[in-house]
C-alpha cells in the first residue's frame, strides 16, 4: 500500500503516518518545514518539501514518491492553519495563510490525488476539517468557515470521483492533543472540552478510511454536542457561541 500525507510532518498527519509505517505500508509526507519531523528509523518513510498551495511542488513530491508510476491508494490532507481566533482578530498574514491552505491546498490535494488515481478506477482520499465546520452561524470564526468549505469541497469532490472508483473520507474531529493546540494554548488545555489524545484520534480515522466512510465527526460527545447546537436557531446559537469563545479565552 502506498500512502501520501500531505501535512504529515507533525501533530494528527505524523502520528498517522506512524500508524501506516508499523503496518509497512510506504508512506510518503510532505509539509513546508521537515525538521519537525521527529527522528526516527522507519525505512519506508519518504519525505518531501512542499506547500499544498504550490500545485508544481505537490505533483513533483507525488511523483518522486511513486518514481516507477505504482499505484497511490491513499492520499491523505492533514495540511491545515489554525490560530486562536476566538473573540479576537488575527492578523492578515495568519488570516491569509489559512484561507490558502485550508481552502486551495484542499482543492490542490484532491487535484493531485485523483489525477494520480484516476487511472487506477481505485483508491481513497481523505481531508481533515473540524468538528467546528459543522456549526452555520453569522459569528462563527475565519477558521471555522474555512474547515465548513473543507466539508463542502469534498462533498463535491466525492460525488465528482465516485465513478472512478475513488472514494472521499471527510475527517472532522474535535479537540485533539497536538503540539500545535498546546503551543497555541500555552500549554493549558484545560478548557477543551472532550479533549482526545492524537493516538486514539489516529485509530478513529484510519478504521473509517479503511471502511470508506463519508463524514465522520468524534469524540462521540463533542458530535451529539454539536449535533444539538446545530438544532438551534442562528442568533441563538451566535450568542452561546460568543459565551462560550469568551470564556476560553477568559474574557
Ligand atoms: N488538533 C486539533 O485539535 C484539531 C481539531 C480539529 C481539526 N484539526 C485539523 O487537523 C489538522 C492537523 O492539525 P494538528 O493539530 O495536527 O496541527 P499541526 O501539527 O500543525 O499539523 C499541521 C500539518 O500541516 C502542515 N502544513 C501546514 N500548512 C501547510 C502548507 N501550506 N503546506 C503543506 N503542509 C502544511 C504542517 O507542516 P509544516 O509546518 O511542515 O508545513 C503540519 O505537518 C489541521 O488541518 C487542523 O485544522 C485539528
């Protein structure tokens, strides 16, 4: 089996690769930085330098980790920007940084990914968007509208490769203990609610793209939490939403 992490030189996208690594799988990762990447042994680990919003660098890193044109089974985008946008401004660098990778470096990905698979009439992609997606509210935050057009471009995505035999798993998990959230966090995760850690997140995914699911939502809490905020009238749900980014931020 041959996988492809885009994002996969930390948090959810490492761990993921590790998982597919102890199985011998080849894996190949590609993000901007890769001495995040730990050390490690693994000889089936191929890494790549590459930004998902440079669609020349995404197709060379592909391409170099399928050298004789095998078969890419799995393609998997873990590449995401996320700051603490919660109640306050961000800037416009980070503000840009993730409108391009959360939104063309998705459209970029499955681009990749199903002209490498189209010939196949086989494979799986899969994307992460977040719990947070979900939720259609006035208020909502830069990021949370972004990962909600993750959810919509692979919905477009997987009806547009189903004929090809492709199938599109949308990942939306809630809070998962990564580097990146503590670091954003200064280490105090205490306000996340059903926080999960990356191992047991890495399992939930990897089952439910091997049972080529649609659109998964966990921990299971934080999914019937949403479930029934997203039964709420808008300006309801703008004003408990507001209470809540308040209270995380101790305002
Ligand atoms: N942790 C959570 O609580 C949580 C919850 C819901 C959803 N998510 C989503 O899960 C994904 C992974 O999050 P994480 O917590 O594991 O954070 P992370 O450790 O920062 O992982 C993000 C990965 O994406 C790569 N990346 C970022 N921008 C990129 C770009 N333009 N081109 C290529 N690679 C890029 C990063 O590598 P480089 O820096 O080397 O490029 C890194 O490997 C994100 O999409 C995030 O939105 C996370």
């Amino acid at each position: 089996m041959n996988v492809f992490i885009a994002g996969g030189t930390s948090g959810i996208g490492y761990s993921l690769a590790q998982h597919y690594l102890e199985k011998d799988f080849q894996v190949g990762v590609c993000g901007r930085d890769l001495t995040k990447i730990p050390q490690n042994n693994y000889q089936n680990l191929k890494t790549f330098e590459a930004d998902v919003c440079d669609m020349d660098a995404l197709v060379s890193a592909v391409k170099n980790f399928l050298p004789n044109k095998e078969n890419l089974d799995l393609f998997i985008n873990c590449a995401g920007s996320y700051a603490e946008d919660v109640a306050r401004n961000i800037s416009y660098e980070e503000a840009e940084e993730m409108l391009r990778t959360n939104i063309l470096g998705t459209v970029n990905c499955f681009e990749v990914a199903r002209n490498f698979m189209k010939d196949q009439k086989s494979g799986k992609i899969a994307v992460i968007a977040s719990v947070s997606g979900i939720l259609d509210y006035e208020n909502s935050s830069l990021y949370t509208k972004t990962k909600r057009s993750v959810i919509q471009i692979a919905d477009a995505y997987r009806r547009a490769l189903k004929p090809f035999g492709i199938s599109v798993t949308t990942i939306a998990p809630g809070y998962i203990d990564t580097q990146k959230l503590r670091d954003l966090n200064h280490n105090d995760l205490s306000k996340k609610p059903f926080l999960m850690d990356v191992k047991s997140a890495t399992e939930i995914i990897s089952q439910a793209i091997e049972e080529r699911k649609k659109f998964i939502i966990f921990p299971r809490k934080m999914k019937w939490m949403m479930k029934s905020l997203a039964l709420l009238p808008s300006s309801l749900l703008n004003i408990i939403m507001f209470k809540k980014a308040k209270w995380m931020k101790n305002d």
